[in-house]
C-alpha cells in the first residue's frame, strides 16, 4: 500500500472515532452542567426556606376592645414595633388610642412590653389626662389574636386601679 493510502485511512479511522466520540462528550458536558445547576437550584431554595423561617414577623397592628370607660366596650387601636428580638422573646413600643364612646374623647397610652413564648408583662402611660399609668399583662391565643388583663390608675395610687379585660385582634408584620 502506499503511504497516501494509509494516511487517508488512518486519517478517515481517526475523523470516524472523533466525530463517534465528541457528541458522547458533549453529552457528558450537559449532563454535568445540568446536574450542577439543579444542586444550585436546590441550595438556593434550601437557603430561601431558611430565612423564611428565620424572618417570623415582630411588628403588631391591633384592633382592640376593652371595658375601660364608661361604655360596656370601647373600640381601639393598638401599634406596637418590635424594639428587640430574639428567637423567643421581644421588646416593644406600643401606642394606643381608645375611643371613649359615652364621654366622645380618646384615651391614649403609650407603653412597653416584653413577649416571651406568646405571654407578655408591660406597662405605660396615659398621655390625654384619662388616666395615669397602665400595668398590664396578657397571651397571645394564637398568632392574630390575643388576652389581656389590665391595671389602669386613674387616682393617686395603685389602690384607685382598676382591673378591666382586653380582647383583640391583630396583624404581624
């Protein structure tokens, strides 16, 4: 034989095998490519589930009702951010207005409280001239409505408090 014979068929044998062999590779490439991407997806919904979890929501707005007043129930409004959080606990700064049906005014109080495992313990101030101060506690039933026993002063001292009941609803975020 002569040499261009064998050139041509080693060249043929070896494009033959390279054109065999480059999509089995190519095949390989995707097949990697897309398996590693999948793991990506994977982790990156693993790590959103996470922070979900993590991002519970400490903020409250309420709609509240009470005795306090001369009315059987008096309808109000209750804002209170989180100050402080951690897994179990927080600190908040709560503002509420309360309208006093029968006297047509606003009693106001601005107070703080801590939450541990849904029960909290506060207290605070009237700053409309209702009241003095408030001392409160109360469970949070689940997670949009909630208890509460108050000890509002509206005299001197703590014997001139009344105990009134609190019922509300509310929303976190």
């Amino acid at each position: 034989m002569s040499k261009t014979k064998i050139t041509v068929i080693t060249l043929i044998v070896f494009l033959s095998l390279s054109i065999a062999v480059i999509p089995v590779k190519a095949n390989e490439k995707k097949e990697n490519e897309l398996e590693w991407r999948m793991e990506l997806i994977k982790a990156s919904r693993e790590m959103m589930e996470e922070e979900s979890e993590k991002n519970i929501y400490h903020h409250r707005v309420a709609t509240v009702f009470t005795t306090f007043g001369e009315a059987n129930v008096n309808t109000g409004l209750r804002v209170a951010p989180s100050v402080w959080h951690t897994e179990n606990s927080s600190l908040h700064l709560m503002g509420e207005t309360y309208y006093l049906r029968k006297e047509h005014k606003f009693a106001n109080f601005i107070s703080v409280f801590e939450r541990i495992n849904g029960f909290y313990i506060g207290g605070g101030a009237e700053i409309s001239g209702r009241a003095n101060y408030q001392i409160f506690t109360g469970w949070e039933v689940t997670d949009n409505t909630f208890l509460e026993l108050r000890a509002i002063n509206t005299e001197g001292n703590l014997d001139y408090s009344d105990i009134y009941p609190v019922v509300g609803f509310q929303l976190k975020y």
